[in-house]
C-alpha cells in the first residue's frame, strides 16, 4: 500500500508540473488579480444583469481562463483513458 500512496504522489507532483497545468494556476491567479473583474463578478451575483455577464465573460483575463480550463480538461480526459487502458490490461481485484 505505501508503493501504492508513493506512486500516486509521483504522478501528482508529474501532473502539477505539466505546462498545462502551470498555464492554468497562472490564469487563476490572474483572474484573482484583476480587480475589475471580480467587482464586475460581484456586481453580477447581486444584480444578474445580461450585459455585465457579457462583459464578464468578454474579458480577456476570463477568456485566457476558460481557455486554459480547457486545456487541463483535455489532460484529465486523456488521463482517464489512459486509465481505462491500463483498466482492461491489468486488473487488481483477488481472485476469490
């Protein structure tokens, strides 16, 4: 089991190294920073207003986001079948 535990931190220190993923906490962080975006944001959640989403979701730091968002969902969906792979060829169940 602590092999196991070993791996599994391995292959999460190999993931938050992937560039994808360091674009993205970029982008969060970003996203963080731009202080007229989250007072738009804030504004938003009180008020619902069509035009202040479009504005939202047309700035630049937030379509930099949703674009790097989108890469790390491509990496986990390529993670999973990869999985899935190693689901079929290797099976840790007991036998009974």
């Amino acid at each position: 089991m602590k092999e196991l535990m070993e791996k599994l931190e391995q292959l999460k220190n190999e993931i938050s190294n992937e560039d994808v993923v360091r674009k993205y906490l970029e982008a969060k962080k970003e996203i963080f920073n731009d202080k007229e975006l989250i007072s738009k944001i804030e504004e938003y959640n009180r008020s619902f207003s069509t035009k202040l989403k479009q504005e939202i979701m047309n700035s630049p730091s937030f379509l930099s986001y949703k674009e790097k968002e989108t890469d790390v969902n491509v990496l986990i969906l390529a993670i999973n079948q990869k999985f899935k792979e190693l689901n079929y060829t290797f099976d840790c169940r007991k036998e009974e």
